[in-house]
C-alpha cells in the first residue's frame, strides 16, 4: 500500500508588519516534505535549506524589494510567486521579471496559471 502522509513542519512567527499602528497578529510558515516551504504572510526563513519556495510577491505588507532580498535569502532550487492575483497583469509579469534577474542565480522562477496544478 503506497503512503500518502506527507510531513509537515509548521513554523511560527508574527505576519508581517502592514501598519506600526495595526495589532500584530501570528503567521504561519509550513515546511512540506522537508522541500518545500510557504512562509505565509512574513518572511520567515525556513528552518533548512528548500528546494521549493512559494514566494510572497504582492501584498499591503510588502514591496518588491523584500521579497527579492528573501528570494536571495532563502536560496531555493525553484520560486513559485504566491499572493499576486490582486496585482494588476503588468506589474506580476513587472515582479517575475525581477526576480528572475536579480534572484540567485541557480533559482528558477516558475509561474502557476491562476487556479491549476502543477508538479514542481
């Protein structure tokens, strides 16, 4: 009989700051299969080295900028971008570019259409 559990880490922490005026609310991060990692609403670095990372790229909480500097942080094999469906067309295509170019090199940015699956 073929297993189908998978193991999950949850990783703790605080969502990231969207107004110092605003209460802090928690955040968790999930590291699936000891490769895959979804930080959530922060950028928490996983608790080891990931080949997949599911990439914060638009938010009230963030600009770009951050989520580049966590793209090179964090070092996955492959980024998939996440939180970007209420960013208009041109700035997604704008995001993925981005870091494409200025991620670490050896990372490849993989790009989900909206509501299908894909194996990575």
């Amino acid at each position: 009989m073929l297993s189908t559990e998978v193991p999950v880490q949850v990783v703790a922490g605080d969502h990231a700051v969207i107004h110092p005026q605003l209460p802090c609310v928690h955040n968790n991060g999930y590291l699936v299969d000891q490769r895959l990692f979804h930080p959530g609403d922060a950028f928490v670095l996983p608790p080891q080295q990931v080949d997949v990372l599911l990439l914060p790229t638009g938010g009230p909480w963030m600009k770009v900028s951050e989520a580049i500097d966590y793209l090179r942080a964090v070092a996955p094999r492959t980024a998939i971008p996440i939180h970007q469906a209420g960013l208009a067309a041109v700035h997604q295509q704008l995001h993925q570019q981005l870091f494409s170019n200025l991620g670490p090199q050896e990372c490849s940015v993989q790009v989900l259409d909206h509501g299908t699956a894909t194996a990575v």
